[in-house]
C-alpha cells in the first residue's frame, strides 16, 4: 500500500474546498495567457517590425523561463511552504503582466516575457502539489481531472477572447485582462486558502544544482534558435553536457533538487513524465503555428481564428473531467495511451495542409487532437501523483510540470528551427507564404513521428497500481520524513 495512503487528508472540507477553487483559478490563468497571445502575435509582430524566428521568442522567453525556475521552485516550495511560494506567483504574475502591457519595443516584450514566466514557474509548481496533498487518493482523478478541465477551459477561452481584445484594443489589452485575473486569483488563495503545506522543513536546497539545469536548458533552447550556424550545434552541445553534469550532482547528494532515484526505482514515474515531455514536445506548438497560418496564409482576423482554434481545448475540456475520473477505476495505462495514439492521428491530417486547405478540414483535425489530448492528460497527471509519498508531492508535481515545459520548449524550438531554415529571418509576409505552409508541412510530420515514440512509452509503464519510491532519507541516510 502506498505511504499516503494510510494518511488522513491533509485538510479539512472547507480548506479543501478552498483549495480546489484557487488551484482551479490559477490553473485557468496560465494557458488563458499562453492561448491568448498566440492569437496576438501578428499584430506585435507588426508593430515591432519582429521576424519569424524573434516572434517565436515572444512565445519561447516565457516557456523558456518557466521551465528553468519550475523545479527550483517546486523543491523551494517543500521546504517553505507551497502555500507561501502559490502567493508569491500570483503576486508577481500580476505585476509582470501589468509591466508586459506597457513596453515600448520588442527588446524590452521578450525580456518581460522572461519575468512573466519566471512568475509562472511559482504557479506551476505548486498548484496541483496542493490539490494532491488536501484530497485523497481516491478522490485525486476527478480533482486533477477538474484542474485539467480549467486548463482547457482557459485554453479555449484564449483564442476567442484574445481575439476580440486583440481587435478592440489591441494586444495590450490581453496582458491587463490577465493581471486582473491574476489579481483576483490572488484574493482568492489569500481568502480561502489557509492551511500551509511544509513536509520538507529544514531540509537543504540544491543551490549548485539549480543553477546547472538552469544554464543547460537556456543553452539548449538558445541552441535550437542558431541552428544550423555552427554556434547552434555548439550551444546544443554545451545544453546536452550541462544536462549530464546536473544528473551527476543530483545523484550524490541528500537532499537534490530532482530525485534521480525517482526515476531509477519507479518506472511509473519515469515513464509518465518521459510520455507527458514527448506528448507536449508533439502538440504544443500547434496553436502557435496555426495562428500564423489562419492570420498570414488565410487572412483572418485574430477574433476569427481565436473561434477556429478553440475547437481544440473545448473538446479537450469536455474529455479531460471523465478521463480523470475513469483513471481511478481503469487505471492510466490504456487511456492515456490512446490518447497519444489519436492525438498522433490528428497531428498526421496537419501534415496535407495548404494554401486551399478547407476551414472544416482544419476544425476536424483540431476536434481529432483534442480528443486525444483530452484521454492523455488527467490520467497521466494522476499516475504521476499517485506514484510518490506525500513528502514528495511538491517535487513529483514539479518535475512533471518541467516535463511539460520543457515539452512546450521543444516544441516550439522546433518550430523555430524550420523557420529559421526553411523562412530565414525575415518578417512574414505575402512573399513567404509558400515557406510558411511548407515550415507546417515539416513540423506536423515531425510532431506526428514523435507522438508515435510516446505511445510506446506510454504503454511500456506496465500495468497494476504504481509503487512509491522510499523516502530520501531512507536512500541516502539522515533525517525523518514530517507528516
């Protein structure tokens, strides 16, 4: 039986009732934002007078961000407090926002995007740890299920009402509706949320091994955006170096920053987080890439491709809460599964897309990959959870958090790569369509080559119920786990 589940919950009706209206919240606010400027970018890049490869950076500085402060601030927030570390994200989401909405060049846009995401990376982390350490395990499905089904909820409300803000005053507009999202969700983790969530007090923090990962994933990430250019390849090579070093350091001390025994000892783990990473590797960049396509190659407005593109998160929430609450019964194996086995089937029908290529044919391959998105993500977010001890909640919750940015990262570092070869850098236009939908073509068949790959590791994490790993300090010696 796993350790947390002999514990009682970790909270009472209403501080869970709490908990679960601010987890929500905040899990509404963070792909509202990411959906919604996907529709703006056109009109910033416009204004800014911003190439494909630079446009891709608006998008990639924030994901690149998150990504490198995530799991820093998952460890963070075992240690003092994920209650502590959700307020601070919410505090400082609000503030980047209102700073992104006043910039005046495209310099100073990507580099508050760095700011946003690093606010992000304290709501990432922390959320969904909360909701898994108020709710017990057999509660845990339908609780993330409804947590996806707010994410995909403020997925499908970014397009259409990023859209019609984008029209009606313009992109600036997205970023002030944000902060005052992000300013009532603050109201209400500080209102209803009361109960702190401290299991790893006194613990140390993995200082040297925050900064390794750090600077190997920037390495990458900046790596994909000089490809082919010789500094690429060479960046690529530092990013993979970096990313050894860290696993080697994480491996020798008591208290790392990511558990490399999780993954040596629990397949369940390693192999959910490895199909979460290949799965948002595959799809993330389809809302990037198809708005570009709707706005340059079709000529729609940002409020009419925001309707087009929300096919997708809308099928997607309305999977996402009956996924979850059939992975407690069926188990996460073989819906999550096939869900990346259709998720791959959609991604394959964007690969035939062209200049004439019908509104239908696009919403149906959007429906096909909602649905697909929809079977995998719940059920694969609760074998993640229920695969690890309570103490480990806030870094199991983390990592996978940092397997889907990272996921994102790649996605859309991919996307940069094939405009930087294939476009060059130089403004979309009327003159580079053809290169544009030919950029597409490449992306949707690699996307659908990879989300392939994931169905196997999706089903090689093997049946039965997940086994949590020991305790830290059971593995390497000193201290007592705090219940």
């Amino acid at each position: 039986m796993l350790p947390h589940s002999v514990l009682p919950p970790a909270a009472g009706a209403s501080a869970r009732r709490g908990g679960l209206i601010a987890a929500i919240v905040a899990s509404f606010l963070t792909p509202f934002m990411g959906s919604s400027v996907n529709i703006a970018l056109p009109p910033i890049g416009q204004e800014f007078s911003l190439d494909a490869v630079a446009l891709g950076w608006v998008a990639t500085a924030y994901i690149l961000a998150a990504a490198v402060f995530l799991l820093p601030f998952g460890r963070l927030a075992d240690i003092i407090g994920r209650r502590k570390i959700f307020i601070a994200g919410l505090a400082s989401y609000t503030v980047t926002s209102l700073l992104v909405a006043f910039v005046q060049n495209g310099g100073q846009l990507i580099i508050m995007r760095v700011f946003q995401g690093v606010a992000g990376a304290l709501l990432f982390g922390t959320g969904m740890a909360i909701l898994t350490s108020i709710f017990p395990p057999s509660e845990r499905g339908k609780v993330l299920g409804l947590n996806a089904a707010a994410v995909y909820i403020g997925l499908s409300l970014g397009p259409t009402i990023g859209g019609v803000v984008t029209d009606a005053f313009g992109w600036r507009g997205i970023f002030l509706l944000n902060a005052g999202l992000a300013f009532f969700a603050l109201m209400v983790v500080v209102t209803q949320l009361k109960a702190e969530f401290q299991e790893c007090k006194g613990e140390a923090f993995d200082m040297k091994g925050a900064i390794v990962y750090g600077l190997a994933l920037c390495a990458l990430m900046l790596g994909f955006s000089e490809l082919p250019d010789n500094i690429g390849f060479i960046l690529l090579a530092v990013g993979a170096v970096g990313l050894a070093v860290f696993v080697l350091l994480e491996s020798r001390i008591q208290f790392p920053l990511l558990s490399v025994r999780m993954f040596r000892h629990n397949t369940v783990f390693a192999l959910s987080n490895a199909a979460s990473l290949i799965n948002y590797a595959a799809t993330f960049a389809v809302g990037f890439l198809l708005s570009l396509y709707l706005q340059f190659v079709k000529g729609y407005s940002p409020t009419d491709a925001g309707l087009i593109l929300v096919a997708q998160p809308i099928v997607m929430a309305l999977v996402s809460p009956w996924a979850g609450k059939s992975a407690d019964k069926v188990g996460a194996r073989f819906l999550a599964s096939l869900g990346m086995a259709i998720s791959a089937v959609g991604l394959a029908m964007f690969i035939f897309i062209g200049n004439d290529t019908s509104m239908v044919y696009v919403i149906g391959g959007l429906v096909v990959l909602g649905l697909g998105f929809g079977l995998f993500s719940s059920p694969n977010t609760s074998a993640v959870m229920g695969s690890v001890e309570r103490r480990q909640y806030g870094v199991a919750s983390a990592t996978l958090g940092t397997t889907r940015l990272v996921g994102q990262m790649l996605s859309l570092g991919i996307a940069m790569l094939l405009f930087s070869i294939i476009i060059g850098h130089v403004r979309i236009s009327a003159a580079v369509h053809n290169e544009l939908v030919s950029s597409l073509r490449v992306a949707f068949a690699i996307f659908t080559g990879l989300c392939a790959v994931g169905v196997f590791a999706s089903l090689a994490r093997g049946k039965g119920t997940p086994v949590a790993v020991p305790p830290v300090s059971s593995q390497v010696g000193g201290g007592k786990p705090q219940s």
